[in-house]
C-alpha cells in the first residue's frame, strides 16, 4: 500500500507499517495517526519519541511492561503504573504497543506485547 505524505508516496504494508523504516518522518506519523483517528499531542510524541529510540538502541521494540516500567517511573503525574498504563491506553485506545509501533516507523511487534 501507499500514503500520500507531503506530496510523496510512502510504501505501507497491508497493515500500516513501513516497508523501508528510513521513510519515517514526523509528517507519516500525523498522516498515519489522522487515517486511524489518533490527534497526537505531546503525551502521543513522548510515546512515540521513547519507542523509536528504544528500537534504535535495542533493535527490538519495547513491551508495554518495558514502557510501564522505563517512562511510568519518570512521570510524575501518575502515582501507580496501573494508573500511567490506563494513561497509555486513553491514548492508544485499540493495542498501544502495535499502534504506537505502526506510527513510529517501527515493525510490526509480536503478539502479545
């Protein structure tokens, strides 16, 4: 599949996900993220931003309880990690570590992560 992206064509595979990660850029992201009915703000670029460089260092993709864990400890508006985890699901409402994997750029996780 392609998406239309600042005038170019961005090749996705059936479900989204870059065929070639180098093509990501902010405007894919906002692409991508309008086509599925996601507005990204600042928490949604936070997510986006740790994935990608916890990809880049670990050429895995994070688990959610990785994600709990790493970014629910620094955040201080939360008190608990079920209550930042419910934060992360308020955002990414359908699978957060799938989507959040699709509109960084990044391969499609395995299940159950």
């Amino acid at each position: 599949m392609m998406l239309e992206v600042n005038g170019r064509s961005v090749e996705t595979n059936v479900q989204g996900f870059l065929a070639n990660l180098e093509e990501w850029s902010e405007e894919f992201a906002r692409e991508l993220a309008e086509k599925d009915g996601i507005q990204l703000y600042n928490d949604h670029w936070e997510l986006i931003y740790y994935f990608r460089e916890y990809y880049e260092e670990n050429m895995v993709n994070p688990t959610m309880h990785a994600l709990i864990r790493n970014l629910g400890a620094k955040n201080k508006h939360f008190h608990d990690q079920k209550a930042y985890e419910k934060h992360i699901y308020s955002l990414f409402p359908r699978d957060p570590v799938h989507e959040i994997c699709k509109i960084a750029g990044l391969p499609l996780p395995p299940p159950d992560t």
